[in-house]
C-alpha cells in the first residue's frame, strides 16, 4: 500500500515539475516578445523625438544610426 502512495507521490510530483518547466519557458517567451515590442515602440517614439528636435525627417540611414546611438545612451 505504501508503495502505491509513494509512486502516486513521484507521479505527482513528475508533473508538478513539468507543469513548472511549461509556465518558466512560457514566461521567458513571454517576456521576449513583450521587451521586442517594447523596443519597437521605443524606436518609434526615438524617431519622432529626432525629427521634432531637428526639424526635419532625415534618411532611413541616418534615422537608423541616430536611433541606434540612442539606444546605446551615446546621443
């Protein structure tokens, strides 16, 4: 009898983990896709401040390495 409990036990537990394994990479995936579309706006809001601070829309080069600059704090 108590070796049914115990395999019970280790079932459950076995799947406790994998049900802990899913919902981690769930939130690494999560979390991903939140930080990509987060920079994305970022670079639009980066954008916008560039061309309303020089006064004009400047080429997709130039807006690109600005941007970049930007975001690695050396504008």
């Amino acid at each position: 009898m108590f070796s049914f409990a115990r395999e019970a036990e280790g079932k459950a537990q076995d799947k406790a983990a994998g049900i802990l394994k899913d919902a981690e990479e769930r939130i690494k995936t999560d979390t991903a896709r939140a930080r990509k579309k987060l920079e994305g706006e970022l670079v639009g809001l980066i954008s916008d401040a560039t061309e309303a601070i020089i006064g004009e829309k400047v080429d997709a080069k130039k807006d690109a390495a600005l941007i970049d600059a930007a975001l690695k704090g050396r504008a």
